[in-house]
C-alpha cells in the first residue's frame, strides 16, 4: 500500500512539472510570436504539442500551429 502512495505522488508531482514546463514553452512562444518570430513560435508550439500532449495548454499550442499555418 505504502508504494502505491509513494508511485501515485511521485506520479502527481511529475505531472505537474510537465505542465509548468508546457506553460513555460507556450508562453515564450506567445511572446516569440508577438515579436513577430512566428517561424521560432511555430517551433515551440509544436515542442509543447510533443512533448506535453496532457498539458493544460497543449490544445492551445495546436490552435495557435493551426492559425499561424503549422
């Protein structure tokens, strides 16, 4: 029982980061496509789309691949 609760926050805590670090990526591919570096968003928006599917912001990254012409 003791490992299963150990796995299932080890699981949680390793979830988490993959979602910071998604939102770190979509973030800075907002602002790459705010200065006008699309082909540099495109790139990270894609890294999000791949790297962290389950992200809370990976449908984001896909809608904004979608709208800059991916």
């Amino acid at each position: 029982m003791r490992k299963v609760v150990l796995g299932a926050l080890l699981l949680a805590a390793l979830g988490g980061c993959a979602g910071e670090k998604g939102k770190e990526l979509f973030d800075t591919a907002q602002f790459e496509e705010k200065q006008n570096n699309r082909e540099h968003a495109k790139q990270l928006y894609q890294e999000v789309v791949t790297k962290y599917p389950d992200s809370p912001v990976a449908k984001q990254a896909q809608e904004r691949l979608a709208a800059l012409g991916k």
